[in-house]
C-alpha cells in the first residue's frame, strides 16, 4: 500500500503529533508499504524517516507560539504531489490547516482520506482569547472531519466531543507506548541525586503552553519534602518560572535523558483538561510511575483511579493536592501504583495500534468508491456508530427482533443442538440483559423472525405480534430478500417499512433499524446499486423518526468472505458475533468492543463453513423452491414468538404471560 501522510506539525518541533507520525512511519516500512510525508518545512530534519519521502512546505510560525508552523500552500499543489505519488490511502495527522487543504485536493483525486483527530483545537481557542474562535475552530473541525472518509479518535472523550459536533463515521484508534524504551530500569539515583537530593520528585513532562495549565502544580509547590520536576519547553515557560521558583525547569529532553528523568519521579501529574489523549501518561506508566491527572479528557481512559493513579476533579486545585499528598505519603501505596502502572501498558504496542490503523485504512479504501457512487445519486453516505460513544443505554427488559433468515440465526450453530441456531438478536439480548436493572425485573425477550421473509411479511404478520408484546425495544433488520427479487423499488420499500418504525415509536418502543448487506463477492455486485438505495433511505427513516441506526454499509468487515457460512448467503457464527456486538455499539452498550474480543477468544468457530457440495445442497433447493412456488419459511413459525425469560442461567419460558 502506498500511504501520503499530511501532518499539521513536524520535525524538527517534537510533539505529540510529530510523535505518532514518527511511530506510524516505522509501523509501515517494517509492513512493506511505502509512504510520502507532507508537512511544514521548520529546519533541518536529521532524524530517520523509515524510507519515507517527503515534501516539506513553506510554513510561517504562530505568532504567540513560534514553534508552531503552520503551512498555506494551494490545493493544486497540494493535488499535484498526490497525483505524482498516486497514494491508496491519505492520512491525515491532526489536520486543521494543511489538512483542508489536503482532503479537498484528496477529493479532487477521489482518494480515500482518514483523518486523525489528535490536538483539541476548540479548546485552545478558548484557552488562547481569540475571539470567536472556539466557534469557528468547531465549525471548520465538523466540516473538514465529515468531509474525510474516516475519522479516528483516541479515546472516549474525543470520540463523544466529535459525536456532539455531528461528525460522523467515526472509528477508535488509541496509542501504543514504546514499553522497552519507557521502562521502571531506566530510574537513576544519580540523576535523583542531581536534580532532587533526598527528596520526593513529583515531575511534570510536555508543552509549557497555556492549554496544558501547568501553573495549576502551584498547589503542590509548598508539600514539604516534595521537589516539583518540570520537563518542556514553550510558550508559557518564563511565566511558570516566575510562579514556581521552587520548581527545576530541564527545559526539553529527548532520547536518553527524557527516559531517565520520566523513570526516577516518585509521581507523575498531568493537570491539562484538553488533551485528547495523553501520550506522557502512557509513557510514566510505562515508566513505572503512578499519575495524578485531571478526570476529563484522554487521561480518564488512561488512569484507573485508586489502581495506578489518581483521578481528580477538574479545577480543583485541593483535590489535585489531596490526591498527591496521598501517594508521597504511603511509600508502599505508591509502590503498589507503580507496580499496576506498568502492568497497564502491557499489551499497548506500536505493533498493535499500527495493525490497526492499516485496518482502518483499508476500509477507507473500501468505503470510498462507495460514497463516490452514493453521492454522485444525490444520496446520503453511510455512517458508522462511534464504539463506546453511542447514546447511553436504556435498562430495556423487553425486546422483540423481527426480520428473515438473518435475525432467525441461520448458519449460527455455534454451540447449538443439531438444526438449532443462535444469532446475532440471540446474542444481543444476552448482552442486554446484563446492562444495567438488578435482576428484580427479568429481561424478556421474542424472536419473531422467520427465513425468506419480506417488508410486506413483516408489517402484515410480525408488526401486529410485536406490538401486541408491548416491547420496549424492538430491532427491524429486513429488506434483502426484496431487494434480490425482480424489479424492486427501494424508495417505495423503504417507504412502506417507515409506516411500521413509526408504528412502533408510537407506542414509546425503541428501534434499532439495520441496514442490509451483501458479501464481498464478485456476483453480488448486480444487486450493489439497489442496496445502497435503500440504505440510503433507511438513514432518512432513521433520522425522520428517531429509530437508532446500524449502518453496516459503513462496516467494511460484515462483507469479509469470513463471515459467511458455506450456504454463501447467510452469516457464520463469527459474522453473527460481529453484528451483535456492532448493534450494542449502536446502542451504547459499555465496552462492547472488548466484550466482543473476550468472546471471540473464548468461543472459537466450529460450524461447518466447507463449500464442498454447495451447488447440491443449496442452489438446487432454492431453485425447486422457486419453480414450485414456494419459500423455506413457509409454514414456519417464529422460534420464540412469545417472551422467554433471560438470566445469568438462559433462557426459560415465563410462568406467566407477560402481556
């Protein structure tokens, strides 16, 4: 893969963005992609690039922030050194400026563009004065991120302050931490005994910059047998020097000395309340050093207060002190947080993260020439729910699933009596069970659907069932079969399913409308145009009447040949786990992407995916089916078509109708 990278900042300026491009570089040359780099021209650049080129730009400095350049070069330029590379994919580090500039000329090239939300540009608005900035630091930020194929966050708070923006088709993607390098052996009593003779050193690293509110460790500069520690440089430094005079200023550190100096603090505090992540925490922790940091933000993901940190409240300098005071007094507290410190960064590498990103870059690539084709038809893209950032979770206790084949369970044998199957809507009700409530009232649940069904067949049959049931949440996951049939209108479709979301929201139900799919198979492509139709209307629906949408048209990975069963047209086990867990993103389920993770790891798939016979064992049925008029769900009934009670120990039928 061919990878340009535009990056707001850069070398020789050291930050937290200049860091990660750094690391994603290495990620991709040691994979075997090449990559290009477009960045502001500042100095000279001796570091090593992993083989990248580069095309640094002319850039001028902020005037309050020198060491910040910011780059004014034309599109056409910009769309020229594309076009020259020819790039799969355009990353976009923290784009505000040079990256407007870079999507758009991205755009012109109809190359794919994932953009990588890092600095909090609103926030700094605010902190610097500037007046009606923040305003319109928000509103170029929600165009630009909605104009990009994909959008990544690195944590929670910045998934939710995109989310409230009205960015869409956002993606998690956090840091990883050089854990070797970082590392508990790298403390020094010498440099202790330099810097802070017999003293507790409570330290400081990052930005000397009015956002990062340094100035707030004044509450700490008076602990007695306490020596504040600040690493950096920047702006706000001769101000913080005047207000700290008992504090050690080292000025910027890299390479050896920052490794040493972040291992031999005794605590490490971070006050900043913007910070989209925080890669210096991750780096004390790493380091073997318990934080104090403000609960808000990139360090709430970060720090597990009262396992290796604190969490204090935001702007309250007596807490941040409390907090402190806590850990330098217990030596054996603070060396039980330094121990769960470093056992947090474990499984946070650059490996792990970089393998993610090109994940991510290959379903923009996917998802481009899709929203090409849906935009060029006047309809609407699709759009992905933000893991762990969805609308918080009612404690539902009574959910009904109607649809055909897909919300039966077909092909999910997964732990299953022979000619039994699970399904996505099974297992999502699992999960929902368990959110929240205290048992006292029994989440009850009904499966209304039936194989081979269509729209006509759930309004006439399944509605009246499920209404009857008084649900408080019902899914509606319907439309393929119609779609695959002769001649289908997918506006008159989608209208006549709207009748029923509505009759639905009428009676105070929840919906959770999903959108139909097809597998990444070349014959699928005929019924491509029609699907992305009626998609496009469903998100219309969903918007007009308030239902909750899974859009798995903007989830690549549904169509992964993997996640379909050997009968070609139905979903494997695998496949109904991803599209349970995607529905509980949809509906905010807490920590649902490692739920899913823990599953796939306890419950390997056994089912039978050989395609051997397929012709016979499939095709010929379906095709006698048809000649003679008939369909697999007739004579069907649902197979749970009144509520069964889910606990901690299944499924049991109630004693009692509850209806």
């Amino acid at each position: 893969m061919r990878v340009a990278l535009l990056a707001e900042s850069f070398l020789p300026h050291m930050n937290g963005v200049t860091g990660s491009v750094l690391h994603v570089l290495r990620h991709l040359e040691r994979s075997g992609h090449e990559t290009l780099v477009i960045a502001p021209r500042s100095g000279e650049v001796t570091a090593d690039l992993h083989g990248a080129r580069t095309a640094l730009l002319r850039s001028v400095p902020l005037p309050s922030y020198p060491q910040v350049r910011v780059v004014f070069a034309r599109t056409a330029r910009l769309t020229a050194l594309l076009h020259d590379f020819a790039p799969d994919v355009v990353h976009l580090a923290s784009p505000f400026v040079l990256g407007w500039q870079g999507v758009a000329a991205a755009d012109a090239l109809r190359i794919p563009t994932v953009a990588v939300y890092q600095t909090d540009v609103v926030a700094y608005a605010e902190k610097y004065g500037v007046p009606g900035g923040a305003a319109f630091a928000a509103s170029h930020t929600t165009r630009l991120h909605r104009r990009a194929t994909l959008t990544l966050a690195p944590s929670t708070a910045a998934l939710q302050q995109l989310e409230s923006f009205g960015v869409d088709r956002l993606r998690w993607w956090g840091r990883g931490v050089d854990a070797a390098r970082f590392h508990p052996d790298r403390r020094s009593d010498a440099w202790r005994t330099r810097v802070a003779p017999g003293e507790i050193v409570v330290g400081y690293v990052g930005r000397l910059a009015p956002e990062k509110q340094v100035e707030d460790l004044r509450a700490l500069q008076d602990l007695r047998g306490v020596r504040l520690v600040i690493v950096g440089d920047g702006p706000a430094r001769p101000a913080l020097q005047r207000m700290l005079p008992g504090a050690v200023f080292t000025g910027h550190l890299e390479g050896r000395e920052l490794v040493e100096a972040m291992a031999s603090f005794d605590v490490f505090v971070h006050p900043g309340e913007s910070e989209t992540f925080g890669q210096t925490i991750q780096e004390a922790l790493a380091s073997g050093v318990p934080v104090v940091a403000t609960g808000v933000g990139g360090p709430v993901d970060l720090v597990r207060s009262s396992v290796d940190g604190w969490l204090y409240r935001p702007g309250d300098l007596p807490d941040l002190r409390a907090r402190v005071a806590d850990l330098i007094g217990d030596d054996a507290k603070r060396h039980a947080f330094a121990r769960a410190a470093r056992e947090s960064v474990r499984d946070r590498t650059w490996e792990s993260i970089g393998a993610q990103l090109v994940a991510h870059y290959e379903d923009a690539r996917v998802l481009r020439p899709i929203d090409d084709a849906l935009l060029a038809r006047g309809a609407t893209r699709p759009s992905a729910p933000a893991i762990e950032s969805g609308p918080a979770p009612r404690h539902w206790r009574r959910y009904v699933a109607l649809g055909d084949s897909l919300t039966e369970g077909l092909c999910d044998s997964s732990r299953m009596p022979a000619g039994r199957y699970r399904g996505w809507a099974d297992r999502l009700a699992q999960l929902l069970a368990h959110v929240g409530g205290d048992g006292a009232d029994p989440f009850r649940y009904a499966n209304l659907a039936v194989r081979s069904k269509r729209i006509r067949d759930v309004i006439a049959d399944q509605l009246p069932q499920a209404l009857a049931l008084r649900p408080d949440l019902v899914s509606v996951f319907i439309g393929a079969n119609d779609l695959v049939g002769r001649r289908p209108e997918p506006r008159a479709l989608a209208r006549e399913l709207e009748g029923a979301v509505r009759r639905l929201r009428e009676t105070g139900s929840d919906v959770l409308l999903v959108t139909p799919f097809l597998p990444r198979r070349r014959a699928a492509r005929l019924f491509a145009p029609r699907f992305a139709a009626f998609n496009s209307e469903l998100r219309r629906v969903a918007d007009r009447t308030g239902a909750r949408l899974l859009d798995l048209e903007a989830l690549p990975a549904i169509g992964d040949l993997g996640m379909w069963g050997s009968d070609r047209v139905h979903l494997r086990s695998r496949g109904h786990r991803f599209l349970a867990y995607r529905a509980a993103d949809a509906l905010g389920v807490p920590d649902a992407e490692a739920l899913e993770g823990l599953d796939a790891a306890l419950h390997s798939d056994d089912d039978d995916v050989t395609e051997s016979g397929w012709l016979r064992r499939d095709v010929l049925p379906w095709i006698w089916r048809r000649a003679q008029g008939r369909r697999a769900g007739d004579g069907r009934t649902a197979k749970h078509d009144d509520y069964v009670l889910i606990d901690s120990g299944g499924m049991t039928r109630p004693v009692a109708p509850a209806h």
